[in-house]
C-alpha cells in the first residue's frame, strides 16, 4: 500500500494548484480523478467549454465586427453545433495536455477512479475491473460540484438540458427557454442568441445577475432584448414537460409559469443552482459532516472540522469561481506545512462572458449605499474611447466608484468588449489603496480601451469638485 505525504480527491482547479504546490514543497503526492478526462468541471462541462463556444459564436457569425463592416462580415451562414463543440473539444484537449504535463513534471501521481474513506487516513480509489487502497497524512477535497437536477424536471439529454448535457446538442434548435439568470444562464442564452437561437429566459427576481452593480445589470438587460432575447423576469416555473406533435415535427417543451403563462420552444435548458457530490466520499468513515447542499465548511485556512482533511473549491461553496478555486487550494496547502502565506483577498474580480462581456471588482453602488459610504461615479463610455470606435464597440462602459473624501477607488464595473481583461488594472490599484488620482496623472498606452480609465477619473473627478465646492 503507498503512502503519501498528500492525497488530493478531484483535478479541477483547486485540486490542480494543491497537487503542485505540495510537490515544489518536496511532499510526495497523490491526485485522484473519478472521470476520464483531467480538469473537472473547468475544463470539461463548465468554464473552458462555454467560452470556447463563445469565441467560436462570435467569430463565425462576425458579430464583433458588424458596426464596422456591416452583416457581410458573417464567416459562415450555416453554423452547424459541430462547427461549435469541435472548437470546446480542441482547447479541452490542450488543457488535459497542459495538466498532465505539469503533474508528470512534479512527479504527481495521478490514480483514475472513484475515491472514498475507509478510515482518518485511508482512502479507497475504486475503478470498474478492480480498486486499491493509498494511505496519506493530509488530504484535500476538491469534487466540486454538479448542476441541480430537482426530479420535476424531465431532463433527457435530447430537448431538456442542463449545463453539463448541453454541449451533447445534436443540433442548434431554433428555440430554447432558458431556467435561471444567473452566469450560466445568461451566458449561453447571450451565446444562442447571437447564433440566431431565439431565446425566453425566466429568472425569479426581477434583474438577471442580482450581484450586479444595477446600472451595468439594466445596461445588460437593454442589450439582452436588442439581441431578440424575452426576459420574463419575477416569475417562477412551476412545471416542464415535452409536447406530443405532429409526425416529422420536432417535439416541443412548455414551461408553464406560476403567473399561468406557457412557454413553448424547441428546446430548455435548466440552469438554476448547483449541488455537491460529497454524498460518495464516505466522509462518515472520518468523521466529516457536510450540509444539505453536500458542501463542506471551512476555516479561514480552508480546514475542516477535521484537522487533517481540507477543502477548496465549489465544494465550500462561495464564490465558487475557477480563479479563487486556484489560490484556495494553493494556500490550503501552505497553511499544511507551515507556509506563511497571505489569506485571499477578498479582492477578487468576477468575470461574465456574456455577449457583451461584463467583469466587476469592488462594491457596487447599492452596497455603498447602503453601508451609507459617500461616493462618486466616474463613467468612460467605449464610444468616446478611440479603440472603442476601432473594435466597433460603442455601447461599452467604465464605471469608478470613488470616495467622496479620500478619493480611493470603492469599486470598478465594467460591460463591453474586453471587459474581464480590463478589470485587472483597476483590481491592482484597488489593491495598494490607490485613489483616482493615479489614473488622472498616469499614462496609457493610446488608442487602448485601458484609456478608458483615465477618462472615468477625470469624469468622477469634475463630479467631485463640485461636490467640494457645494460643502464649502
């Protein structure tokens, strides 16, 4: 039986930057996946696969380019979903490269199969022909999570999907309703929709995206319904099921509304929540508790109740991001072995690639408000901006928040081509305390949308002075 200093359960991102870090520490390591590919949900079902299907969206039907050539710039009239998922499966395939080859340069040791407890220290890796047992000191969870599949949703893989199945389409419908507006479902609907999909979305509050500045949301909203997008925001769905229809007909599927409406389309795709699996680790057998979700609690250094055992990821829950993911699992392992490391910020920006792309870091207006924080909002619109007009982008948005005192920067929201790039600068003067006037005495490189800061400074920065000068 081996022993290692390390057993780490799952390859996703969490698991990925644990694995290594314990082995630049020298400790002897194990990974174990329960699937047939590396990368988790990142790679395989969720974040690489969507925005793989994005860019190819995008560039196959020209959209980026439409404000400056016109409808002409279309590379393709008939996009088939082979088109699409051949470009998903091709970056996939790189990614498993990319992780295989860092855990083979690490001298990981990668076991294939199902894991779970047999005792504090013994973990049981079960495969279909035969299993084995591996011993280690610590162990970190990193299963993830899966969507939520409630039974009152006929899910079939053919016209009812949920985010993980969508991507076995068979063909693109020519119409789908949409379960949920938060990422996912945003996300694909903006996705289907630029592909000519007509799409419904349904979302039970009444802004998609509800941590949102409200601002960018309602921007967000606007450009969702001049993309040909139904919103039927504050209702709720009550029941789902697929229609009889007419020989040589596609099969429909009707939402039916709590309001009584009824929703027919081609298609559905359910994107409302996600739930864990820690159901099969057979935690009991350590002593470990998860909640009614199958998620785990952690402490401020990502350790259970158990001292030995950890957790990063989606399966502790928020933020649930791939990026965080990342720096959880490698900090859960310093705290391991005695690293002294600085905890997370809780500085980190979100990043939605919807169709326009949106990204944000920091407060929004309504929580500044509430909090009773005195602010202003410096605002750069991608149309003033020269490389706006370059890359054809004139409904694009910066927006500062800035405190009406000191003058730092409170947060940065951002809708429009490049957005989840462009966070980044904002994010690092956040981080060192940085007031607004960094970005009004600092260079940028001209044309770049990066310009678009200094023109939200100087925005927020002529509001402000008026705001002075009323108080005196």
């Amino acid at each position: 039986m081996r022993h290692y200093d390390l057993a780490v359960i799952g390859t996703g991102p969490a698991g990925q930057k644990a694995a290594i870090q314990a082995a630049k520490l020298g400790k002897r390591v194990a990974i174990i996946e329960k699937t047939n590919v590396l990368g988790g949900a990142q790679v395989n079902t969720g974040t690489i696969p969507s925005k793989a299907l994005r860019e190819a969206a995008l560039h196959l039907t020209g959209h980026n380019r439409r404000n400056l050539f016109g409808r002409d710039s279309r590379i393709k009239q008939n996009i088939t979903i082979s088109d699409l998922i051949g470009v998903a499966d091709q970056v996939a395939r790189n990614e498993w490269e990319v992780i295989r080859d860092a855990f083979d340069r690490n001298s990981i040791d990668l076991f294939w199969g199902t894991a779970h407890f047999e005792g504090p220290n013994l973990l049981q890796i079960v495969r279909p022909d035969d299993c084995e047992m591996i011993t280690a000191e610590y162990f970190l969870i990193a299963v993830g999570t899966r969507p939520a599949k409630p039974e009152h949703v006929p899910f079939n893989d053919r016209n009812v999907f949920c985010s993980d199945t969508i991507l076995k389409m068979s063909s693109l419908p020519r119409s789908m309703i949409v379960v949920g507006g938060g990422v996912i479902g945003t996300e694909y609907a903006c996705i289907l929709a630029t592909l000519g999909v007509r799409v419904t979305l349904v979302e039970g509050r009444n802004q998609v995206l509800g941590f949102l500045d409200t601002e960018i949301a309602e921007a967000f909203q606007y450009f969702m319904r001049q993309r040909g997008i139904t919103l039927r925001l504050g209702e709720k769905v009550e029941g789902i099921e697929e229609l009889p229809t007419d020989e040589g007909h596609k099969p429909l599927v009707q939402a039916k509304l709590e309001s009584g409406k009824h929703l027919k389309a081609e298609s559905l795709l359910y994107a409302v929540g996600r739930q864990g699996v820690c159901g099969k680790l057979a935690l009991e057998n350590v002593g470990l508790e998860y909640d009614d979700r199958e998620r785990l609690t952690v402490n401020e250094n990502y350790q259970t109740s158990i001292e030995h055992v950890y957790a990063a990821g989606d399966v502790i829950g928020f933020p649930a991001l791939a990026s965080t993911a990342m720096e959880q699992g490698r900090l859960a392992v310093c705290h391991m072995y005695g690293i002294v490391t600085r905890s997370m910020p809780d500085l980190f920006p979100f990043g939605i690639y919807a169709v326009p792309e949106i990204s944000m870091v920091g407060k929004t207006e309504q929580q500044l408000t509430k909090e009773g924080i005195p602010y202003e909002a410096g605002i750069a619109n991608y149309k003033e901006i020269a490389r706006g007009q370059l890359l054809g982008d004139e409904t694009g948005m910066l927006k500062l928040l800035i405190h009406e005192t000191d003058r730092r920067i409170l947060g940065i929201h951002a809708i429009g081509t490049g957005a989840t790039e462009l966070i980044h600068i904002g994010q690092a003067v956040m981080a060192f305390d940085g007031t607004v006037d960094y970005f009004v005495n600092n260079v940028f490189n001209f044309p770049t949308l990066a310009e678009a800061y200094k023109v939200a400074a100087l925005n927020g920065l002529n509001k402000l002075q008026h705001v002075v000068a009323k108080v005196a």
